[in-house]
C-alpha cells in the first residue's frame, strides 16, 4: 500500500517543495548510520560536506554518522541542475526541514512506546541519535527506531528546524569529506572507475563547427592491435579498443583517415563586439524603473542637460568567448543491455554531468528509448562551474557502448576536444549610457547587452542539444542557446539590472540568433561582463567628477548590507590611504562591488595590480555577505577559488579561431593563471546569522574582474573596456592613448 498522500499539501523551503517524499532525502540504519541524498552533485565545492553537517545539526548525532550518497536517478530527490549558486539555497534549505521532520516523527515514536504524557515529551532530548528523557534515561534512538517506512511520507511542513542560536555544528569550519581521498591519491574521480569487462573508448569529433564527414576508411582502423571495434553513425565516428592505449594510438589514425568538408562560418575574431552588434536579435525589456519626478534624462536634448548642469556619460565594454579550460578532461562510462533481436533494452551512464535528470531526457531522444529505461549516476570528474563536455562525452559513451551490448566503455576526451567541442561561455558587448545630475547623483540609466544565449543545456528542449545528436546519419537540428528567465537568474542579462539607486534606468537584452560557436552556462553566466562594465563605467564617471569611487558608489547605495560589504573590503585594504606616500611607478588599486543575480550573496572587492609590460594582480580583499555561513572555511574556499578564476579570465583567457576552426587547442594557445601568478587573497565573511544561506561559488567573478580593471586605469591611467587585460591588449591600448 501506497503511502498517503497529503490533500491540501503546504509549501515547503527549497527542493522540498517538488521532492516532498522523506524517504528520498535519508534513512536510517541499525548499525548507527544515516544515509543522506541529495540531487546536488558535489563538483568540487564541498557541497556534500555542507549539506551532511546541516544533516547532523537537525538530526543531532555525529558527523561521523552521515553517509552522503551521490546522485542517482534510481532514487533521491529530482534537484534539476547544480548550478547559479543555489545547492546551499535549494538543497540545504530542503535537507534541513526534511531532517527536522524525521526527528520529530522518531522522537514521536520514542514517546508513544514510552507512554510519556505530553510535558515528558517536551523534556526529550537527542543526543547523538539516542533518546533521553528529562531524567536523563535512554527510551530509545534512531538506529533501535530504524524503520524505511516510517519516512516513506509527505513533509507536511509542522516540525521546525533548530534556531540559529541552537546550532552546534552549522557555523563551524569542519574537515571536507572528500578531501582524504584526493590528497591521498585515491581513485575517487570517474577517470579512475573499472567496471568488468570494460572497454575504452575515443572519438574523432569535426575539426570545425560545421564541418561535416566526407568518408573515412575504417578498415585499416579495424586491424588495429587491441581495437574491438569502429562506429559511424554519419559524421559520428569513433573507435573502442581493449586497452587505453590502443584506444589513444587508434584515435590517431582514425582522426587521419577521416575527410571533412569545412565550410568558413566563424566571424571575425578581432571584431567580436561588432560582429554581436550586427546580427539578428532578439531584444528584450529585461526591466526599467521610471522617474516619479521629472529630472535630466538620456531623453533630453544636449542643450537642456546642459542648462541644468547635467552631464552625459557613455562606455562599451567586451568579453571574448571563454572555455571552460578543467585540467581534467571529459569522461563517462556507458553500459547497453540488448535482446536477443539486438535491440538495447536498457542503458548505464556513470557520469559528471550537473544535472543527471535533465540530461536522462536527451539521451532518451538520441536512441530512442523510454526515459525510465536509462540509469544515470553521478561520479566526480573535474570541476566545471558550467555547462561544459560532461553531458557530451555521457552520449558519446552511449552511442560507442551500444555497439558492444553488455560490455561498459569508458570514452575520455582528449584536451584538444575539452577546448574546441564543449560548450563555451558566450562573446559579450555592453553598451552604457547615464545622465549624472549637478547634485552629482545619476539621474537616468541605460544598459544594453549583446550576446549569444547562456544556456543550451539538456533536459530543456524537445530536441536534443548534446554535441553528437547533430552529426548522426538521422541529426537533429543543431539548436540555439536561450537565456532563462530572469526569476531562475536570468543569462545575458544577469546583473545588468541595477543594484545601486538609480532615479530611472532601463536594461535592454539583445539575444544573438546567429550561434557560430556553441555557447551555455560558463560560471557566473552574463554577470561577470556586466558587472565588468558597470562598475567600471562608474569609475569612469566618478573621475570625471572628480569623485572618490568609493564615494560615488555608497552615494547610489541604500541596502545595508550592500553598503557594509563595500565599507568591509575599503577597510581591509585601508582604501582612503591608497595613494598616502611614495607610489611605486605602475601600481593602482581599484574597487567594485555587485549583489550576484541582485538576490544572492553581496560581495565587494578591492584589487591591487602592477602594471608595466603586463598586468600582474598582487592582492585582493574580498568582503562578502552569504547570509547564513554554514562552514565558514567552505565559503573562503569557494570565493578564494572563484576570484582566482576570473583574475585568470581577466588577463589571459579568449578562445582563438580563424574564419573556419577554434585554434586555440592547448594550454600554450589558451593559456591560464600559473600558481606563480596566484595573488594574495584576504576574505572577510560579514556575518548574517539572523538571514537565510547565499551561494557563494559565483559572487565574486563580476566585481574581481571590474576591480582589476579599474587598479589598471589607476595604475596607468589607460581605460581598458575589453577583456583579456592581456599584455597585447595593453600595448594596443597605449599606442591608441592620445596622451
């Protein structure tokens, strides 16, 4: 018999609310243990770690006692995709109510099996899973209790979580759980899994975008040493082999023998923001706010502002397409079960994927099999932080596997497809506009963003998007990157909405509709580039006032909490006495602040550069606001690491191509930070016990890359508008200088 479900179902915090069934999200065991699910995938941001101490904060036992289960779409919740900073929002939130309700439910039970009146029942106390009474005796615990039925129902929303000031373990910096395993080399990763019987796998994906496959002769690629077997499957080709080796050697020939036809689809690289600028869009009011009283506006003729003592104020500003560029390439594992008519009956996929439910879906539609015939879980790969080659290499795996029913292959791909075949994070061209007032305030505002979508993601679409759908013999139509809807964070247009007090303002989101390099998720989506040039285009303004920045900023900012982290990272960097005493010749320090999609974490940053031959940053202090903090060292780690990424996204990232391919197909053609070129990184949490847990994984990105910007205009008095902050781009910069 089914358990009940309830008529009138209340609204529960996070991922509960569509995954209200307890017995998804944890169990208990006689031997003391408790097994916890998530739909969250940990890709390297400690999210397990998080989410296993909220767990033992509710439920009042041991760390030691949580057994985090990876995702799976056997069981545990549906959480969708892991990403835009939400697992501590979303899962956390949805663990902590569901864990308050299964205590609730055994301490019930405890009490009923104890006849104790309703004031014992009040006395009674968790300590580390046992039962105990107000006179200090054991009646019972979860692991005497442990039942799978008695969770096998609805959250109903009655028990309450523990209150902020009852909390023992959230708040406090505890080991990471996945740590011992990494540091002690052991075989945690999805490039580590053997399965019995299994095969390796390699594919020789287009050299181009639209390149497609003319012929390849297969037969010397058979006779290989130690190869099973060729596929082709139109412009799909790919070889298994016995041996990693063999597969690797085979990859070689196989990528000789095929003939392509490469038609020039790709634009100009060096003319990125007029390419976006010049192709068909589709534009949107992304928001506005107007004006209750009647001041100098983007509207009003030259002449009017002027006589008003109003100023006008214009900038453009660029991004180059970025990789995601993880030093661990792409990897799945595959398993098809066939009949005996040949026909596959089921499917294994062992993946990294962010999102195993909505990538289920698509490979469904690429074989052409029920959804519930597909097992996908998920093993830790290399970080991503975005839409990168994972769910393409799970469907490579698949489409190889099904060529040797009942045998798993594990299909890897090389660095040359991790840097030209993933997803990339879209090319970007902002335009601004502002009216300043004489009483120095900004009186009207425009934002305009250019950009390919930020999302192609699986799971989304009634076609498929994964990389090899579209070469198959029968292909589906290559789709174009969306941008989501602001109320999930938007794309493009994130943080093009203003976080500061503007009088009036309008942001405009122009969606290109011409893709020539496939784009989705890379970390922070649009607001790493808007965020860039917003808070570099106020620097702009306030020199020309001939106001502090910091000053200027505070001036168009009321939320508290904004305004705190801002006055935090000021302080941390003493800001007022920044240019107090001798200044050595190419240093300059510049700030920036943003709230993450204007509803996450407040985050403000002062950088600290050198600038001569090349732009070298030499310190950042981060102040940021997450609410909540549930391990503090976590949160450090994860801003340490996001601000670290975009020092490296600011000064040596761009994807390179020519009229036909991406040429940038190693670490010497796309290079990234070295450990030598690491800055000093000081993080200052603002502590917000009282307010609900932000993500911190995207928050810095937008204002580090916004404060290096401005440090360099600082420095050398050269505006750059355009990253990378490379060293070409800073010579181009100074020639260009008509000073």
């Amino acid at each position: 018999m089914s358990a009940p479900v309830l008529k009138n179902p209340p609204v529960l915090p996070g991922s509960l609310q569509t995954n209200r069934r307890l017995s998804q999200w944890l169990s208990f065991h006689a031997d003391g243990r408790v097994t916890v699910r998530t739909g969250k995938v940990d890709l390297g941001q400690g999210i397990s770690t998080v989410l296993a101490q909220i767990a033992a904060e509710e439920l009042d036992i041991a760390l030691a006692r949580i057994r985090m289960e990876r995702a799976s779409t056997l069981q545990g919740p549906n959480e969708g995709m892991t990403s835009g900073s939400m697992s501590l929002q979303d899962s956390g939130s949805a663990m902590r109510q569901a864990c308050a309700e299964a205590r609730a439910i055994y301490l019930d039970l405890a009490a009923q099996q104890s006849d104790l009146t309703a004031n014992q029942r009040a006395g009674l106390r968790v300590l580390d899973g046992e039962f105990v009474n107000s006179a200090d005796q054991i009646i019972g615990s979860y692991w005497a209790l442990a039942d799978d039925a008695l969770l096998d129902i609805e959250a109903n929303g009655n028990a309450k979580p523990k209150s902020v000031a009852d909390h023992t373990l959230s708040g406090q910096t505890v080991p990471r759980l996945d740590m011992p395993g990494k540091v002690l080399g052991q075989p945690d990763f999805i490039h580590d899994m053997v399965l019995p019987g299994q095969l390796y796998g390699r594919v020789a994906h287009p050299p181009s975008p639209g390149a497609v496959l003319l012929g390849v002769a297969l037969d010397g690629i058979n006779s290989l040493p130690g190869v099973v077997t060729t596929v082709r499957d139109g412009s799909f080709i790919g070889v298994i082999a016995r041996t990693e080796y063999a597969a690797v050697q085979a990859l070689k020939k196989l990528a000789a023998a095929a003939c392509w036809d490469e038609p020039a689809t790709l634009p100009d690289m060096h003319a990125l923001p007029e390419f976006l600028r010049m192709q068909p869009v589709d534009s949107t009011l992304a928001g506005e706010k107007k004006s209750d009283t009647p001041g100098p506006s983007l509207t009003s003729s030259e002449a009017s502002r002027a006589a008003v003592g109003a100023q006008y104020f214009k900038g453009s500003y660029a991004r180059p397409f970025l990789a995601h560029a993880s030093i661990g390439p792409s990897c799945a594992l595959a398993r098809c079960e066939a009949n005996a008519s040949g026909e596959i009956t089921h499917v294994e996929v062992w993946t990294h994927s962010q999102g195993i439910y909505n990538l289920r879906p698509d490979l469904a539609l690429v074989l052409g099999l029920p959804a519930e015939k597909i097992t996908l879980r998920h093993v830790p790969g290399a970080g991503c932080y975005g839409h990168n080659g994972a769910d393409d290499a799970a469907c490579d795996a698949v489409l190889l596997a099904r060529a040797v029913p009942g045998r798993p292959v594990q299909l890897q791909w090389t660095r040359e497809d991790e840097l030209t075949c993933a997803p990339f994070g879209a090319a970007m061209a902002v335009d601004l506009q502002a009216v300043v007032d004489a009483d120095g305030r900004i009186s009207d505002w425009q934002h305009d963003v250019w950009s390919n979508g930020h999302s192609l993601r699986p799971g989304r679409s009634s076609t498929p998007v994964l990389h090899a759908a579209a070469l198959l013999a029968k292909p589906f139509e290559r789709q174009i990157a969306i941008n989501m809807p602001l109320a999930s964070g938007g794309g493009a247009e994130r943080n093009a909405l203003p976080s500061y007090d503007f009088a009036q303002w309008r942001t405009h989101a122009h969606r290109v509709l011409n893709m020539p390099l496939r784009t989705s998720a890379l970390r922070s989506l649009g607001a790493h580039c808007n965020v860039f040039a917003v808070e570099s285009f106020l620097d702009e303004m306030a020199e020309q006032l001939g106001v502090d920045p910091l000053v200027f900023r505070l001036r168009h900012l009321s939320d508290e909490r904004g305004r705190a982290v801002l006055n935090a990272a000021a302080a941390m960097a003493d800001w007022p006495n920044r240019h107090v005493g001798e200044r050595r010749e190419g240093s300059g320090t510049g700030i920036a602040f943003a709230r993450y999609k204007n509803t996450g974490a407040y985050c403000a940053v002062v950088a600290q550069v050198h600038a001569e031959a090349e732009v070298r940053v030499e310190q950042l202090w981060i102040a940021a606001d997450v609410g909540l903090v549930v391990n503090p060292d976590g949160v450090r780690n994860q801003i340490e690491g996001g601000a670290i990424q975009t020092v490296s996204w600011v000064l040596k990232e761009a994807v390179q191509f020519d009229r036909t391919r991406v040429t940038s197909r190693s670490w010497e053609d796309y290079p990234i930070l070295r450990f030598s070129e690491v800055p000093k990184v000081d993080v200052q949490l603002v502590s917000r016990p009282g307010d609900k847990s932000l993500g911190a994984g995207e928050a810095t990105h937008g204002p580090v890359a916004a404060a290096i910007a401005n440090a360099v205009a600082d420095a050398l008095g050269l505006r750059m508008r355009q990253m990378p902050l490379s060293a070409d781009a800073l010579l181009q910069a100074a020639l260009a200088d008509p000073r």
